[in-house]
C-alpha cells in the first residue's frame, strides 16, 4: 500500500468476478446505468412487481425509472401491477388508498422527502416508497435504485430522508449561440434554434439525471446574460423546456440582464427607482409566468465584470435586486442576487470588495432574494479561505454558489474530484455564532433562522457524449447535488456511491479508485497553487500558468497582484499591516489569519511571507512551495498508478480516456510547477532543495506558451500565429 499525503493507496489488486468481459461504455448513462447486478437471486424477490395508483407526470416519471432500473439490474422484466409478496407499492396518501392505508409518518418530510419501509400489506411483504407529494415519490424511486445499484441490502428497509436545502439550483453559463462560457463538454446542451417545437430526448436524460440527486432548479443562461432570453421568442422556448423538466421536480429560471428595461424594453432607464421601469418588470414577469406558471425567478450578474447594474444609477445592489424581487414575490418567484461584484475603479483588495458593498445591506433585501455568494471572495481558486460573507450577514439569505465546471482546475483533463472542495467550505467554522457556525447552517438557514435556504452549482453539463467531457467530472455533477440534498454526506461516501453506480462496487476498484479522488483536490492545490496562492492563472481562458503576467487593463486581473513577489517573499498581505481583509472573518478567525499560528494552507492568501521564512515543517518557504509543487505531481504519478491497474474492472473506452486524460494531468501538473518556480526563483534567488530537480528551461520558455484557442473563453481574435 502506498500513502501520499496520508492517503492510501492500495496497488494490491484483486481480478474482478466478472462472468463476461466489461461491455464497452462511452458515460452517456451516467450513473443511471442500471446493469445487471451479480446477486439478482438475493434481490429478485425484493423488487418483483412496481405498485402505483393514480397518475401523474411525476409518478409516471417515478414508475418509468423504476421499470428502467429494476428491470435493467434485476435482468428481468419489472412492470406494474398488483399488490404481491416483494412488491414496491408507490405514492402520496393523495394518490394511493393503500399509501394512506398505511398510516406512515410522513410529517416531518415536507413536500420533496421520502420514506422508504419494508412492510407487511395485504399480508405481503413488500417495500413502499411514500411521500407527501410526486416528486418526493420520484426521489424516493431514485433512492431506492440507488441501495440497489450500489449493493445495499432492501429486507428490512426504514429510510426518512428530506432535503436540508429547499432550493438545489444549477446555472448554467450557456449562451443563446450554444457556446459555454467555461464549457469544458462541448457545447450547449440547449438547441434553443429548434425549440419549441423540437425537444431533445437528452433534456429528459438530464432531467432525470437532475432529479436522481436532487437537483430541482436550473437557470438556462450564461449570468453575463443576453437579453434576448428576456423576450418574448425565447419565453416561449422556455416554456416548452419547462413542460419537459417539469415532472422531474425541475424550475426553469433566467439570467436577466439588469438592463432589459432598456434593450427590451425600450425604456430610458433601467433606474430602479424609476416607476416606469417598475412597471416594466412587473409586466414581464407577470407575462413570463403566464407562459410558464411554476417559473422559478431569475439570476443576476450586476455591475460584475462589465455587466450593468443598480450601481450605473448611484442605487444599492439591495435597491436593485428588489425591483426585481418584488415583481416576482407575487407569484413565489426568486432573485438570486450575485455577490461576485468588484469595481474596475475601486482600488480596495478585490478579496475585501463584496463583503464591503453587501454586509451594510444586511437586511435591506427583499424575503425572496437570496445573496448568492460564491464560496471564496476571489473566484472558484483550487483553494480559498470562505468568503467572509458567511456568517456575516444575518438577516439576508444567502445562497452558497460553488463552480461545478472546472475553469480553474485544469478543465476537461484534470481528475479533481470536487465534493472534497465543496465539503471544506460546507464545514467551514465561521464562528460567526460561536463555535459550530458552519456555512452549511448558514445557507440551510439554521444558524439565523431562516426559512429560505439554496445552493447553486455552476454547471459542467454540455453536449459531449459523456455530458461532463471526462467521466470523473460527473461525480462532480453527482455529488454537488448530493451535498445540497444533504451538506452532512462525506465525500469519500458519496464517492463510493457514484463509483458504485458508474463503474462497479466491487470492493478491490472502489478502496482503489477511492483515495484517488479523494487525494485530487490536495494534488491540484499543490501542483498549481500551494500554500493559499491563488490565481495565477494565464490570461482570460485559465489554462496554464501565468504568475508573472502584470499588463492586464485592471490590476486584479494580474496573477502578479496576487502573488506579490518581490525580493523579499511571497503572498499577500491581508493582516492589518497590509489589507485588513482578516478583519472581516469573525475575531478568533481574524486573529488566526493575521498572526503566526495560521494554517499553512491559508498562509500566502493572507500574509506577505518571507522566503527563508521557517515553516512548521522546519523548512524555508522556498523549500517549502517547492516541496508542494512536487508533491502534487507525485500525488498524479499516484493517481496513474493506481488507475493503471484498474484496467481489469473498467470497459476499454472509459478506461482508456481516463487512462490518456491523467497522462496529460501529470504533464500539466510538471508545466504548472516549473513554470512557477522559473518565475518565483528570480525573485527568491534560492538553490533548488536538495533532491528537487530545476525547472528544464528558463522562464521565457514557460512566457511564451500560448494557446490562441481554449474551449469555454468567449470569443477574441488571438495573437498572430508563429511558424
Ligand atoms: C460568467 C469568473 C469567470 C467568468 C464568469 C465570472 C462570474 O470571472 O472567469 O467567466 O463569468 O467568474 O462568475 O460571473
């Protein structure tokens, strides 16, 4: 067994009990696979016959996925029928006499959760899967699939389970031409040119796929919005997306453009002081929910990145996002207001900007606005401190926004498995309360009380075969809705689950391909930017390294402004002396970052750190960020190994991308760590430590790496090309 950074690695492998050889499988199905599984004879007789009364979409949709799966991995037709021994009866004590019958405890369940119980009816024992509502039955089906596709015994079953977050919401940065800004999977998934009237089968793939984990919004458009999704052609291609989402528990919601008044609606202003431009949203919200009756609300980018917002009439982003709210507010419809706002003229530390704008505002936002923040303050960096709006903002709603899509983290080929990402900021501690104040209980609404409660994942969904572009990328998919159903789930369980569903639960592939996934985030972290260095990314498509650039148009904008390297050391300087941005976090947490004590991890996002600067580890920080470099390469060279020997549990095709995709992870993982030590060593002027090999060329080589296409960059005219 072989351990990295704690981790362990098992190279002992043990051939698979496969009957037949693994049939060749491209990732379409996801997780949905439903192939037949080795002890039918034990579950047979479990699921024998599917028992529904009444219809409706989202009960057919459940009855549908049942026959598909428990037909597929039970390798034997599954159809409806009547009550019998080993039945799985279905339904809400609304739509089944024999559901209400049963008398089961479904209060505390709300309208999405589940129960999943063996019992005895009619003097058969059989399974039922109950719920208040259709959709609740929907994710009880999906659940019960799931014990069975990842092995779990069905006998004497007794599952309540209930959403933590009410709203689990997907954007996706899909514009109207079908490109993605920051799609790694092909393009857009939505053909919106032959909608309405062609709908894809595969947005009732995804549906479901949605709604097996819980997913039950999504905004269709990229949040740099075009108007255009505003009008009235596009409503009523939406609305007909709306009719195919909908038995699966699935809102559509809409990027809006804060100045649509204008574009659309021809108006002078989009002031939201303005009566007339009142007016306008409250007629077009009042239109659109003619068309699409349970339309969730929109999502806005304001004064972000060029984007128009409130601020263009000196107004608050509060007096902005709720113009809009209230003409949502009476149809039940939501603003997720973007926190990810920060001034090209401000010359604050980007990192402070947010909180700076939005925490006097606590409390000024309208009930059905959530402030939707991103999990760090700068942006979806392999590692960030949380954003110290967490816990900072008790009387708003907040709404946890963390980046499904890749853009910072290698992209297609990088294996990082995301939910360990996603699991850290869940359980981040902001003291805000006392100890316990987690950001999960600040965005389930618990630690404030509040009623509302969201998470939002930026989408890695395009129209590559395999949805996500690598098939790892889908356990990111997987598990983000997974951990907005229930943040408490690890994320080495939830790896398990999907290894289960995608590939195979046989134990010597899952404890292989487990710490692998596991130890993919750390390696990322270390491979690009170790010891809390952020964005040092190459201009505009994020691919590859470019600490050293500084002649971009805003100096945030610059890796070079975040690193701050100079003769002295590296970081940034966030402690009183420098920034203050500590001062944000709650006191205990800000004296942490400021002083000496502060986790290694968070160490050059905070503090401007001298290069012999003596680490815990009893090294200089040189030897140290060096160390890391080269550890995360060494975690890759792992993850190779271990994915090398799985050859025999995986089908060719997903096997052999995968196998080429972490080839190339190593590559980059070498490029990104001679590349940034080229640069940072003309600054510390240090020997290589001991064992650690230089760079193999100067740092003009690694300048002048360019790329002049990178998928998901929005489009530009590239330099001219080379010989
Ligand atoms: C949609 C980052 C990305 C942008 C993205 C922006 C945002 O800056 O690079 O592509 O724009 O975040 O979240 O709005």
């Amino acid at each position: 067994m072989l351990r990295i950074l704690g981790v362990a690695f098992f190279a002992l492998v043990t051939l698979p009990a496969l009957t037949s050889p693994v049939r060749a499988e491209d990732g379409y199905d996801l997780w949905l696979r439903y192939r037949p599984i080795e002890a039918v004879a034990q579950y047979r007789p479990l699921a024998t016959v599917i028992v529904s009364e009444g219809a409706s979409p989202s009960l057919d949709a459940a009855k549908a996925e049942l026959t598909r799966g428990l037909s597929g991995l039970l390798d034997k037709p599954v159809s409806a029928g009547a009550v019998a021994d080993g039945a799985v009866v279905i339904g809400t004590p609304l739509s089944s006499p024999l559901i209400a019958g049963l008398k089961l405890p479904l209060n505390t369940l709300g309208n999405e959760g589940y129960l999943i119980r063996s019992v005895a009816l009619n003097g058969h024992a059989v399974t039922v899967i109950a719920a208040n509502s259709d959709i609740g039955v929907l994710y009880g089906s999906f659940a019960f699939l799931r014990l069975i596709q990842t092995r779990q015994p069905i006998n004497r079953l007794d599952i309540a389970s209930a959403p933590r977050l009410k709203l689990r919401l997907l954007n996706h940065w899909d514009n109207l031409d079908g490109t993605i800004e920051r799609g790694y999977a092909g393009h857009s998934i939505f053909d919106w040119n032959k909608m309405p009237d062609y709908l894809d089968p595969r947005y009732t793939v995804m549906a479901r796929a949605d709604a097996s984990v819980g997913i039950n919004g999504i905004s269709v458009n990229n949040v740099s919005a075009d108007v255009w999704m505003l009008s009235s052609m596009y409503i009523g291609k939406l609305a007909a997306l709306a009719d195919v989402l909908r038995p699966y528990g699935i809102r559509v919601y809409v990027a809006a453009r804060f100045s649509a008044p204008i574009e659309l609606g021809k108006l002078k202003t989009a002031d939201p002081a303005d009566p007339t431009v009142q007016a306008w949203w409250k007629k077009e919200v009042d239109s659109i929910y003619r068309r699409i009756p349970d339309f969730g609300g929109f999502v806005v980018k304001a004064n972000s990145e060029g984007q128009p917002g409130p601020r263009d009439y000196d107004r608050t982003q509060a007096e902005g996002a709720n113009v809009i709210a209230d003409a949502l507010a009476p149809h039940g419809g939501i603003v997720f207001w973007r926190a990810f706002v920060y001034s090209e003229k401000d010359p604050t530390d980007r990192a402070k900007q947010a909180y700076n704008e939005f925490k006097p505002l606590d409390g000024k936002f309208r009930d059905n606005v959530f402030v939707q923040t991103k999990n760090g303050a700068i942006d979806f960096q392999p590692r960030e401190p949380a954003h110290p709006m967490f816990g900072a903002m008790p009387k708003t709603n907040l709404a946890l926004e963390v980046q499904i899509t890749k853009e910072y983290l290698g992209q297609t080929t990088h294996l990082v498995y995301l939910p360990v990402l996603f699991k850290e900021i869940l359980d981040w501690d902001t003291l805000a309360k006392g100890k316990g104040s987690t950001v999960a209980k600040v965005i389930d609404g618990s630690l404030e009380g509040h009623d509302r409660s969201a998470m939002v994942g930026v989408s890695n969904i395009g129209d590559d075969r395999n949805w996500t572009g690598a098939q790892f990328s889908q356990a990111d998919w997987y598990g983000f809705g997974r951990l907005a159903w229930d943040p408490s789930l690890s994320a080495d369980g939830i790896a398990r689950e999907w290894l289960g569903m995608t590939f195979t639960n046989d134990p010597a592939f899952v404890n292989q391909v487990v710490p692998m996934m596991i130890a993919s985030r750390e390696a990322v972290v270390d491979y690009m930017t170790p010891l809390g260095l952020h964005h040092q990314f190459a201009t505009s498509h994020h691919y590859g390294p470019g600490p050293w650039i500084d002649d971009l148009a805003r100096p945030e904008w610059n890796p070079v402004y975040y690193n701050r390297a100079d003769a002295k050391g590296l970081g940034f300087d966030r402690t009183p002396s420098g920034s203050d941005a500590t001062a944000q976090y709650a006191p205990p947490l800000a004296k942490l970052f400021s002083g000496p004590d502060i986790p290694d991890r968070y160490l050059l996002w905070f503090q401007h750190v001298a290069w012999d600067h003596k680490m815990r580890s009893g090294r200089t920080l040189w030897d140290e960020l060096v160390v890391h470099y080269d550890t995360g390469i060494a975690t890759v060279a792992e993850m190779r190994k271990a994915w090398a020997v799985m050859k025999p549990y995986v089908d060719q095709q997903r096997w052999s991308q995968e196998t080429a995709f972490l080839a190339i992870q190593e590559k980059e993982a070498q490029w990104w760590r001679d590349a940034c030590i080229a640069y940072f060593e003309t600054f510390s002027h240090m020997p290589m430590p001991a064992g650690h090999a230089p760079p193999p060329h100067d740092l003009a080589y690694y300048k002048a790496i360019y790329f002049p296409y990178v998928p998901g960059a929005a489009p530009h005219k590239p330099k001219d090309p080379v010989e």
